[in-house]
C-alpha cells in the first residue's frame, strides 16, 4: 500500500485587500497582546470569503479557507477550479513560496516547483548555470546534476542557447528550461502550475508524457494545476476542486472534472459576466450569451443561435488590436475561433466603449458542453486579457430557455 508522503491540514490562508503584508502595525501589536495573553488572534474571526465577483466589505479577505488532503506516493493530484479560485495560492503554500495564516503541512522529500515563467531562475545566469542553481537549492551534489546535464538541455530542446543568459530566453523556452530541470532532477514531488500553456502543443505534449512517466515508472508524485480538463483526465489520478477558496468536491480526476464543469453550468445560467477594470490598456467590461430574443442565457437548444456581445474599453488610442473567441469541447479541443481581424484588418481602437459580436449559428453544435473563451491581443505580440469561464450547455431541439 502506498504511504502517504504529503498531508495538508487545515490550510487558511488570510490577506489584507490593497496593501502589502497583512495589516498595519496596530494591528501587528494587537495580535501580540492576544498573544501573550494566550488567546486566538483576533483578526482570524474576521474577513470577506475570496469571491472576487462581490465588492469588498472588509480590510481581509481569505484566499484559502480549511483546506484538508493528503497525497499518496506516485499518485497525481489534479487542483482545479476557475480563476481565483485560490489554486496557485494553495500551490504556493505546499511549495514553501508562503506561508499558511493557519493550518500544517507535512511533506516527506524533496519538492521541486513550476509556478511560474522562470520561477527560481537568475535571469543574468546560463540555462546551463541555471540547471546547477536549481539542483543545488533540491540538495543535489554537482556530481548527480552534471549526470543529468545532457537529458535535461535535450528534453528542453534549447541546447543552442544554453550557454546565453536567461534574461535573453523567450518565455516559451524558460518554461521549457525549468520544466526539464524540474522534471528531471529526481524531486519527491512536483508541484506544476499552469505555466504548461505557455508552451506549444509539441512541448506540451511532451511535458505532460515526462509527467506520467515520472508518477507511473519513477514511483514520484505531482501536483498538477490546469484549466485544460483532457490533460486532467489523461493524467491524474485524484482531483481536488477548489472554489472560492474551500474545497467543494474531492474524488477521481473522472469525478471532479465532471462536477467542475457541471458547477460551471448551474452558476453561469444567466449568460451575463461583469468583469472588473483592470491595469491594461484595453479591460473587458462585460460579456453578453444570449440567443436572438436578447435572452442572457447559458443553456441552449440546438436549433438556437448563440450570440456573443463583448464590451471593451479602450483607455488609450490603441492601434493594430484585435479580439478572439475561441470555442471548445469540455475535452479542451479547439472547435473553432473567430477573430476580429477577419472583419476589420487594421483593428485600430479609439479611446473609449467598443462592442464586438459574433455568433455560432444554429445546428452547428451537438448535444453537449462547451466552453467560450475570450481574448484581446496585439497581433504577433502579448496577450492584453483573457478570460475563459464561461460554459454554454447545447439541449435537445424542442428544450427552449
């Protein structure tokens, strides 16, 4: 039987909203006379539950809230949920990046982290220096590393930049780097976010293959974090789902993508989504699912057109933008996408409101769900914002509303 090798107990994690740290120094000398006094802090009885669609109504807020599992060795944990949902906080607590507010966390071995695009990496070193750096803070001998040097720059495929530094990588070829140095550096456990979509389909693959080998053959364990539900399917073997910072269901990778996605339909069956301004030069404002009678809705019929309205706010004279809707199954396969350049080439904004529509015509779709995501990016550069929570559920003919 299995041993366990990772336990997590009664995870909280409590922030303060809009400032660094989690409260002022009254605070801090309040919490201490609570202390010496031998009672509970009393700023753990207080905060907002972590539901970024409500206005704040309090100074904290709990990104995590009574988190309870333990992981099995060689097992693969799939954490998922929409975004915010708290996953990377509770990826960055297992991986020591933080601490929790409450709650203990035992580990047996070594963990090795991917949480973010170069996470752990100096950025004014070497790839190969870099793959050095990261053995030795895993406890690895330069003897052991220098045995895994080569496999790890071939499974990367950047062996002719290996030698330049970091700082100059692409943000493709750092997450490959440190996906193969943490992959291939022996750890306990991996810990992996969702920094896997910044790589291409071929990597990927790859990646998601070296994980199944090391779980499956090597006996070690992952954590794995995606919003790709095939890749969660295909490759753990529990999943855990997270929302608003509790845990709401615990199960087989089956289970759990079934009842995130089945949440998904019940909570967004109004086909309207408010989203907050945030620090960009072009911020979604609201997104619209509806059919031609302007009813907002996420729950179709196959004979009914499903529109799609996107309001966007320019806060700048923007040129050469555009925007994408993408369609796909609840297996992640792209369907289809739409994009604005097909209508308006130069895509050139003005400052100010804009509204984008399109529409996936009647019978196109079967029986099913689906999921929508939306994108605004620069052509041939970076992604402005993207935001893929929305699920539209297709019914039989005659079901209307």
């Amino acid at each position: 039987m299995s041993k366990t090798i990772l336990t997590a107990r009664n995870i909280s994690k409590q922030y303060r909203l809009g400032l660094v740290g989690t409260g002022t120094l009254g605070h801090d000398l309040n919490r201490w006379w609570h202390r010496v006094r031998g009672k509970d802090d009393p700023y753990l009885k207080i905060g907002a539950e972590n539901d970024r669609s409500k206005k704040a109504e309090s100074d904290y807020v709990w990104a995590l809230r009574d988190i309870n599992f333990d992981v099995k060795e060689g097992e693969v944990l799939g954490i998922i949920g929409k975004n915010g949902a708290g996953k990377s906080t509770l990826l960055k607590i297992l991986s020591r990046v933080t601490m929790p507010t409450t709650g203990s966390i035992k580990t047996k071995g070594r963990i090795a982290s991917l949480l973010e695009v170069g996470t752990g990496f100096h950025p004014e070193l070497t790839g190969r220096e870099n793959i050095y750096l990261n053995g030795a803070i895993l406890g690895m001998t330069k003897s052991e590393i220098k045995a895994k040097e080569e496999e790890i720059i071939d499974f990367s495929g950047c062996a002719m930049y290996v030698d330049t530094p970091v700082k100059r990588y692409s943000s493709g070829m750092r997450v490959r780097l440190a996906f193969a140095v943490a992959a291939h550096l022996e750890p306990d456990i991996l810990v992996v976010d969702e920094v896997l979509a910044v790589g291409d389909a071929e990597f990927q693959k790859k990646a998601v293959g070296k994980m199944k080998d090391i779980s499956g053959t090597g006996g070690r364990t992952v954590l794995f974090v995606s919003h790709n539900m095939a890749a969660v399917k295909s490759l753990c073997t529990r999943g855990v789902v997270l929302e608003n910072g509790r845990t709401t269901f615990e199960g087989t990778a089956e289970e759990s993508v079934d009842y995130y996605l089945n949440q998904n339909n019940k909570s967004n069956n109004n086909g309207r989504y408010i989203l907050a301004d945030k620090n960009t030069s072009l911020n979604f404002q609201e997104i619209l699912i509806s059919d031609d009678y302007d009813n907002n809705k996420n729950n179709f019929s196959v004979d009914e057109n499903i529109n799609v309205s996107i309001k966007v706010k320019a806060n700048s004279n923007i040129e050469k933008v555009a925007i994408a809707i993408h369609l796909k199954s609840i297996h992640e396969n792209l369907i289809l996408s739409s994009f604005s350049l097909d209508t308006c080439p130069k895509n050139n904004l003005e400052r100010g409101i804009h509204i984008y529509k399109a529409q996936i015509p009647k019978k196109f779709l079967n029986i099913g769900s689906y999921g929508i995501t939306v994108i605004s990016f620069k052509p041939g550069s970076e992604i402005i914002q993207k935001f893929e929570d929305i699920q539209i559920k297709l019914l039989v003919a005659d079901m209307k509303g």
